[in-house]
C-alpha cells in the first residue's frame, strides 16, 4: 500500500484537523469529537446534520455551510460514526428548531444514528431523520438490506440545506428531503478498487481489462463484472438502468450528477458528461443543472457514477438557491 | 489481584486481537474489509477503560458494552455493544453466576440483538451461530448439564451455525448486495460471536 499518510489511525484526525485548518470560516471541530459544525453556528434554523463512514470526502464535512449542511459526523473509515459522536453532533447543533438527519441506506449507518435520534430525544431534542436508498444497482426488496444511498445524497443536503436555510420548519425540510428521496437515482461503477489505509490492500481484485458495474461507495460488489469498453457504452448501461425505473420521462426537468469515486480525472468525468448530456436529450428530457466532480468519492476507487433528479418548480427554488460551503459553492 | 470478570473479558481481547485479520479478510469477501479491524480497535478500548480489580459482573459488561458501542462503530459496534449492555442488566452487581444466570444472560443479548438488527434465524447473520447456541445451552441446563457442559454443547451449534451461514444468501447488511454471490462465504459475525463463546467456554475451563 503507497498512501500519503502518517499513521494508520489518525487518518480521520489529521483530516478533520486539515479541514479545519483550511476553511475556518466554514466549519469548526467540536473538541475531542469527529464532528464538524458550521463556524458561525446554527441558531434560529432547524439543523441538517449526516455523516457517516470517513473515505467519501468531500463528504460530508465539505457541505457543512450556508445552504446545506449545519453538521458532519465522522466515522472511521468506512465504519459508521458511533451514537455518541451523532448524539453530540445533534446537541451541538441543534438551533431550537429541531434536527433532520440524514442518513445513507447502511445497516450500521441506520442503527447508529437511530441510537443517538433515541438519546437526543431523551432529552426533549426535537430529531426527525430521513435514509436514502438511491443506488438502483441493488435490487430493492425484502430479501436486501434495501436499496444503498450514495451520490444522491448531495442533492439532500443541497435542497433540504436551502429549505432549512430560507427559514422553513422541520416538516417542510423533511418534506423535501423526502420528495429528493422519491426523485433521484443513481448508479455506479469502479475501474479499480479502493484502498483501506487499516486493511492495507484493494477491497476487491480486478484483472487488468475488468471493470465493476453498480459498485458501492465502499467497494461493495456491484450487480457484474464485464470486460472494459468505451465510457460511452459504459455509461449507457449506467442509464439504461436508471431510466429503467420510469420515474424520468420526455419532458421532464432533470439535474445530473456525474461524480467521481477519487481516483478518476475530472477528464474522464467531462468526457463521461459529454455523451450522458447527449443520451438524456435524445429522451427528451431537460437538463436543467449539470454538476460533474468529486462529490461522494470511494478513497481512491477509479470509477463514476451518474445521479439524475426528477424536479419540479419547488425543488428548482431550492437547487438554485446559494450555498456556501468548503465543497459547494453557489451565488 | 484482577477478577475473574476481567480475566476473561482480557482472554475475550486476546481472541480478538489474535483473529482482527481473519475476521477482516471473511468481512472482505462479502462485506466491507472491516470487521476485525473495527472490533480489535473496540476492544482494546475495552481493556483500558476497564478496572482490574472490579468483580462486578453485570458493571463490567455494561462498562465493555458502552466502551463497543462509542468505539466500534459499523453495525458490530451498536449489536455487540447492545448484547454487552443487556447481559451485564441481568447480572448487576453479581461476582459470581449460576447457569441459570448464564442462560439469561445469553437470552436477553440475543434478544438485544434482534431488536438492534431487526434479524432473524437464516439471514447470515451471527443469530445463526447465537440462536441455535442459547437453544441448545438451555436443553443441556434443563437436562441437569452444569454451565461448562452446556456451553461445551453450545459451542459446537454455533460452529455449526458458520458452517450454515455459507449455505445460505445474506438477506441483512452489506453482503446482502451481492444477492447468491454470497453463498459459499461463511458470515463474518456469526464467527466473531462464536469466537466470543468458544473463549468463554475455554476460559471456564481454566
């Protein structure tokens, strides 16, 4: 393993610290904790707080800031954080409009930030939460843990972030976080496999002209392995699988994400974008927002996936609405 | 002097800190690579927070639970946390236990279990080591069986148990995305947890 570290186990820290260190003005490190909160803090708002296992940077403390997230919680890598760090999260900032939090499809992720919703209840904190379940590369049923959340998360924190921004009540935040929830959908695919720093060696093992399609964000295995072929064939399958859920359809307004798992160049991204834009017009649907970049990455998988988002007139407010953050900026 | 408690929560460490590589290469086969790493940072944890010389039973195992639950993270850390915390309930303030006890013991960890993870029997879960394990420990009890005899028996149903697992599809957690995929792998917690009993069994018999 060639890593660009120091230590095994303070990776998380010296990260936070990094973070910290580089945008004081969005974000602040509650002490001893892996959690970061906005640096102005979150008074008079309801409060967005996610999190989850470290390794998907710049999720999610990247989106801590105006128009999105109020708090980051962070695991070990790839590990859900624990209740108590969630709990203090909660705590720190909860603004006295009560706490939305959002949570990515993952057993541990949901047991861990329902312990801490339960704790935070306790003591008469107002906590709602949403799970997002947007990778249609699992099959979404009773026999699966359900559906993964990735890459879609970001629209949360960007709509429901802007709803709580412009003063709206826990309900209508997680209202929004809901209907993002029932629009969005993605897929993905890897490469190469990542790297944990503490397991030392990749997650999974490709041969040289093998690539991973509908790979997790944490190297879980995808629904086939096939030989590589062109990104344009490879992002038709993407889609072919999305669309397949007849949720977007001619005339829609949509937004795109294609987003990188870490170790892509944004190159191959734009590339990527370049046929995905063309494939959605021949649908006819409208793309009304394209974001390309590193948005929820896999540590330094080599691969991308494709989010697209059904809108209507509310979502568009919220989508087009400022934010300001480490990873997200918008006027 | 260390209590007995201690003695086998330290041998319970050991097992896991010996096995964090085995564990973790079962968890990359069908998981996310992280079980062992995650339980052995856990669990050394566990060691430092604990007093050698506290004989409460039912305290040290709530302390051992809280300390997994704040450490572990992942789904092992709320599950083994909750299984800790709910034996130790059972036995507060106890420096010694009955099979009686023991029995409990298992029946409400398990029962915290099911209620973290919302599993069954047959999911490839560590249920499928634990269940038949308390099935059997509470026939071998009732037949008279003393508390080593009876986990001697338990132990070999949760052996079982792995064997099990890898004849069946993960329907929970992360290796329920690889649908059939996972047949043939056995589940990595149903082998932590028997590791836990197997140590426990081993440090009874002393």
């Amino acid at each position: 393993m060639k890593k660009l570290i120091n230590q095994v186990d303070d990776v998380v820290n010296e990260m936070l610290d990094g973070m910290t260190a580089a945008y004081p003005q969005y974000v602040k490190r509650l002490e001893g904790l892996e959690v970061l909160v906005r640096a102005g803090g979150s008074d008079g708002k309801v409060a967005l707080i996610s999190g989850g296992g470290s390794g998907h940077e710049p999720a999610h403390g990247g989106f801590v800031g105006k128009g999105m997230l109020d708090a980051a919680v962070a695991g070990a890598v790839f590990t859900s954080p624990t209740p108590d760090q969630v709990y203090e999260a909660i705590k720190a900032a909860n603004g006295g409009k009560g706490v939305l939090l959002v949570i990515k499809n993952y057993t541990g992720d949901v047991m861990n930030f329902e312990m801490a919703a339960d704790m935070a209840r306790d003591e008469g904190i107002e906590v709602e939460q949403v799970v997002i379940g947007d990778d249609v590369a699992v099959e979404n049923s009773t026999w699966t843990t359900g559906r993964r959340g990735i890459a879609g998360t970001i629209f949360i924190h960007k709509l429901a972030g802007a709803c709580a921004e412009a003063g709206g009540g826990l309900d209508d935040v997680k209202r929004i976080a809901e209907k993002v929830i029932e629009n969005v959908r993605s897929m993905g695919m890897a490469v190469d496999a990542c790297t944990v720093p503490a397991a030392g060696k990749p997650s999974f093992d490709l041969t040289e002209d093998e690539i991973e399609i509908g790979i997790g964000i944490h190297g879980e295995p995808g629904t086939h392995r096939e030989k590589i072929s062109t990104v344009d064939e490879i992002s038709d399958k993407l889609l072919g699988k999305i669309l397949d859920e007849g949720i977007y359809n001619s005339g829609d307004e949509i937004a795109v994400m294609v987003n990188g798992m870490g170790g892509t160049p944004l190159m191959e991204l734009l590339v990527a974008n370049n046929h995905i834009s063309k494939v959605l017009a021949d649908k006819g649907l409208k793309v009304y927002k394209t974001i390309v970049g590193n948005y929820m990455t896999s540590l330094d998988m080599e691969g991308y996936s494709i989010t697209l988002l059904k809108l209507d007139d509310e979502l568009k407010k919220y989508l087009d609405a400022p934010a300001d953050t480490p990873a997200f900026v918008q006027q | 002097m260390s209590s007995r408690i201690y003695d086998c929560i330290v041998k319970i460490n050991e097992t896991i800190q010996t096995n964090k590589d085995f564990l973790t290469d079962l968890d990359r086969e069908i998981g996310d690579a992280d079980h062992g790493v995650n339980m052995a940072r856990g669990f050394n944890a566990v060691i430092e927070k604990l007093n050698a010389d506290d004989a409460d039973i039912g305290g040290a195992l709530k302390k051992t639970g809280m300390t997994l639950l704040s450490t572990v993270g992942g789904a092992s850390g709320p599950l083994y946390g909750t299984a800790y915390m709910e034996a130790g309930k059972v036995v507060q303030g106890k420096t010694e236990i009955t099979k009686e006890d023991f029995g409990e013991m298992l029946r409400v960890a398990i029962e915290g279990i099911q209620k973290r993870g919302k599993a069954e029997k047959g999911e490839k879960t560590m249920l499928d080591s634990l269940l038949p394990a308390y099935d059997v420990y509470m026939e071998k009890i009732n037949g008279g069986e003393d508390l080593l005899g009876a986990l001697e028996a338990a132990c070999e149903e949760a052996e079982k148990g792995i064997e099990y697992t890898k004849t069946i599809r993960a329907t929970k957690g992360r290796a329920s995305y690889l649908g059939d995929r996972s047949i043939g792998h056995q589940d990595p917690g149903a082998t932590s947890a028997t590791l836990t009993l197997e140590t426990i069994r081993d440090f009874l018999k002393g």
